[in-house]
C-alpha cells in the first residue's frame, strides 16, 4: 500500500513538471473604431507530453468584474453568450467541428462598440495541469462627426461695425478628443468649447467672430480638424451684404470751353447690386444739355460754364444708400500737355510748384548763410606785419608803435633780402656817433637807403660772407631812445615811425 501512494506522488509530480510549459499567446493590446472589427488572438501552446484541454473561455474583465463571452467545450460544443452573440465568432472552424481542436480558440469582434472596449481574458482548463490564461487590453476609437456651417445664412454690415458669430466648426463625439484651428486671412478671433459626453466621447465647437464688412465679403473660412493622425478641413467663403460705396469718375480737371464728349459715371461697389441711381446738382438743377443713361450722365454738345458745380450720385441698393460727388470746374483753355501729348494731372503741377518753391528757398538760405561768412571774416582780419621769418630792423610803415623793452636786441650785422643781384653787393658802414650821426653821413640817393627795411639773422654764429654787410656800432642810449618795439618783434625808428 505504501508502494502504490509512492508511485502515485511521482506520476503527479511529473505531470506537474509538465504542465509548467504549457503557456497562452496573446497580444497584450487591441484597439479599433466603433463599428469595425478586431481580431483578438489566441493560442495555447501544449508541451510534451501534451495534455488535455477541457475547456476555453473568454471573459470580459471591467471593474474588477468578469463577465462569460464565449465557451468552447470538447464535449459540449461552442456558446456565446449574450449581448455578444451577433457579434463574437470563433477564428477556426475547427473549433466548431464535433471533434474540436481547440488549441487556436482566437475570435473575432465585430461592429464595437464603446461600451466593448475592456480587458478579455482567454483561460484554458487542463487535466491534469491545472487552468492557463492570458489577457489583452480592447480600446475602442471612436472617429468624431465633423462639420463646418454658417452661422446664418445672411451676413449684413452694419455701420455700427458690431462683432458677429459668421460660422462654426463642430467637431461632435469623438474619442479621444480632436483639435480645432482656423485658417483664414480675416482678422477676426475664435471660442472654443468642449463637452464631455456620457458615453466617453467629447464635442468641441469653435465659433468664429468678425466684423462684417465690405473687406470680408468673399474671403475664405478654413476649419481644420485633428483627430489622431487624421486632419480633417472645411471650409466656407463668407457672403456679406454691404451698402453701396460709390465713386464718380469721369472728370479729370481738364474741362474747358467747347470741349467735346464729357461724361460723368457713377460707379459702385454694392453686395447685393445696386437697383437706383440718382443725379443731381448741388444747389442747382442739372443743366439742359445733359442726358441720364442709368448710371452715367452724358453732356451733349461743347463744354459751357454753365456745367462747373458739384454733381452728387446717390446709390441705392437692398441694404441701404450711399452717395457720390464731384466738383466740376471749366477752364476757358486747356491744360498745357507735356512733349508726350498727355495731360499733366493737377495733383502733379502742384506737387511740382512745391519741390520748386522747397529748393529755391533752400538755395536762398545757403547765398545768405554764405555773405554773412564772408562778412565776418572780413570784420576779424587785421594786419599783423610781415610773417617773414626774419625779423624786420626798420619798419615797412604798417605796424602800430609798441613799448619799448628795457634791452633791445641790439644787431651786429645786416643782411640784404633776396631782391636782386645787384641789391646783394656788400658795403661797409662805418657808425662814429650813434645813430643820427650815421643817418647824416650817409648818402640819401644811394641804392640801399631806397629799401624799407633791413633783416638781421636770428642767433646765427657762421661766418658770413660777401653778401653780408657788418653792421658795427655803439650801442649807446641814443640809439635804444630812438627805437621803438613792434608786435611782431622787429624795433623801428621814431623818426620813421613818425615820417
């Protein structure tokens, strides 16, 4: 007895080694839309030696809750419970033969649903190794219901110039949610809403806000939706009802006595057309001679005086009514045209006569500016003597008398200027009695006493030579009395000062 328990707690634990690779294929992660199909996978793979399989079952997992969605049994065949019944199938047919083979019990879901999206589990039960399972994650997608739409079908500018919603962009039950965006050159701001739904989807509704105007009329609204990887667009072009905004052409400021064929259109701009247009003269009646052709005037005959006033057009259409005008001048002779043979508008004659007058006060300013220079420059100078960089010994009769220094240098030689060849010679002077007594002994018509002035040297110790005339004499107090000091540092007679 003992014998046999021993063999039997080896058979079982053999089995049970086994049974360890025994295992469950599948994928951990499912997803797909609502009303589509998804294949959820399942295989078991059985070892040596193979046991036998009793039983698949696929259960729905939500909550911490397990709910029966199909069974495959060897012995009783396939059931799908409900609400899965329409909509769970097995893969193999062999699954559903009388001698099953359940080792590929992989099924197909189709038209998901939201609520379906859950863990499911597939769990085989085995003799005699016990139950194996696995489980795989089911999202479900659901694709949002996009669409674009005016929000009235009427858009009116009003002068009030108010902002107003001109369209929608709905992005409605979708999971996850999408992302709205605008692409439009109007100048205008977008609200954005979301709204979580009871099912799990979310709608967003973007609404864009303008001002009506005439600008906006026919520009293009883009909405662009994102969900996922997906981008979604729509777009609208905007029609915008906008009173007339009216403009008289016609008269080009060249109107003269006798001209021919002069006409006035009023021209419009108007959403939707303009239906009436309407002619008058401001304080006046329209002259004799003119016909109303809808909505041009056209002025029969030649160009009198009695056609110059202010012509106004009033434009009607379903929104409203704007008016037009215009001043009409005659001229008894037309404008001069240039070489060209066309007219020069009077906007450019004025434009003209204004660069003009801006340069010739420029040039007036700079002649002025220029006299007022030279006048002031002329006030500064004064005669400084000669800037020769030698020092003058008696003056040339321009320099002022200055005082007269305690030392005057006193010259031990003169030197001829470079005049002339026959100027250079030398000559000696011989002084005896100071300064006038030389005045006298020397000869009033020679050739040297003809000269303004003599030069000495500054602080040269060379020898001198031929030209050079030495220039020897006491240096006693009459000589330094007789002197007198200029400006530029040369010292002059008085006598010669006085003279």
């Amino acid at each position: 007895m003992a014998m046999l328990a021993t063999v039997w707690i080896v058979l079982l634990a053999v089995n049970i080694q086994a049974g360890d690779g025994q295992s469950v294929q599948m994928d951990s992660i499912k997803s797909g839309f609502v009303g589509s199909q998804v294949e959820l996978r399942c295989i078991f793979v059985n070892s040596n030696p193979p046991v036998k399989i009793s039983q698949v079952t696929w259960q729905k997992f939500l909550n911490g809750t397990k709910q029966n969605v199909a069974i495959a049994n060897p012995s009783l065949g396939v059931s799908v419970l409900p609400p899965f019944k329409e909509r769970v199938t097995f893969k193999q047919a062999a699954v559903r033969h009388r001698t099953p083979s359940l080792e590929d019990t992989t099924i197909m879901f189709s038209n998901l649903r939201l609520s379906d999206e859950a863990a499911y589990i597939c769990e085989y039960t085995t003799f005699p190794a016990g139950n194996r399972e696995n489980m795989v994650n089911l999202t479900v997608f659901a694709r949002p219901l996009t669409r674009m739409t005016l929000t009235t079908p009427t858009i009116v500018a009003r002068p009030q110039k108010r902002k107003m919603t001109v369209a929608t962009c709905l992005s409605a039950n979708g999971k996850p949610q999408s992302v709205i965006k605008w692409d439009t050159r109007l100048k205008g701001e977008a609200t954005f809403q979301e709204t979580q739904n009871a099912n799990g989807t979310v709608t967003v509704r973007s609404n864009y806000v303008v001002v009506p105007s005439r600008e906006t009329h026919k520009q293009k609204l883009t909405c662009i939706v994102t969900y996922r990887n997906e981008r979604i667009t729509d777009s609208v072009v905007l029609n915008v009802q906008y009173e007339p905004e009216v403009k008289i052409e016609g008269f080009d400021g060249n109107w003269y006595l006798n001209r021919q064929d002069v006409s006035l259109t009023c021209n419009t701009d108007a959403n939707p057309p303009v239906t009436v247009y309407q002619w008058k003269l401001l304080n006046g009646s329209l002259p004799s001679t003119v016909e109303i052709r809808n909505n041009s005037l056209i002025f029969k005959g030649a160009v009198t005086y009695e056609l110059a006033g202010t012509y106004v057009c009033d434009a009607t259409n379903g929104i409203g009514t704007r008016t037009g005008l215009v001043e009409v001048n005659i001229t008894e002779f037309p404008n001069n045209p240039p070489p060209g043979g066309r007219e020069i508008p009077q906007e450019q004659h004025n434009a003209g006569a204004v660069i003009g007058g801006a340069v010739g006060g420029v040039v007036l300013l700079a002649a002025a500016a220029t006299l007022l220079f030279v006048f002031l420059r002329r006030r500064q100078r004064t005669f400084k003597g000669d800037y020769s960089t030698k020092k003058q010994v008696f003056g040339n009769g321009y320099s002022k008398a200055g005082g007269l220094p305690a030392h005057p240098p006193i010259p031990n030689n003169l030197q001829y200027p470079d005049d002339s060849d026959d100027e250079k010679k030398p000559a000696q002077i011989a002084v005896t009695g100071g300064f006038e007594a030389s005045e006298r002994d020397f000869d009033r018509d020679a050739e040297d006493l003809k000269r303004p002035y003599f030069t000495v040297d500054e602080g040269e110790s060379q020898d001198y030579d031929e030209r050079t005339l030495a220039f020897q004499y006491n240096p006693g107090p009459d000589v330094a009395d007789d002197m007198v000091s200029q400006t530029d540092g040369s010292v002059i007679s008085k006598k010669e000062w006085y003279v």
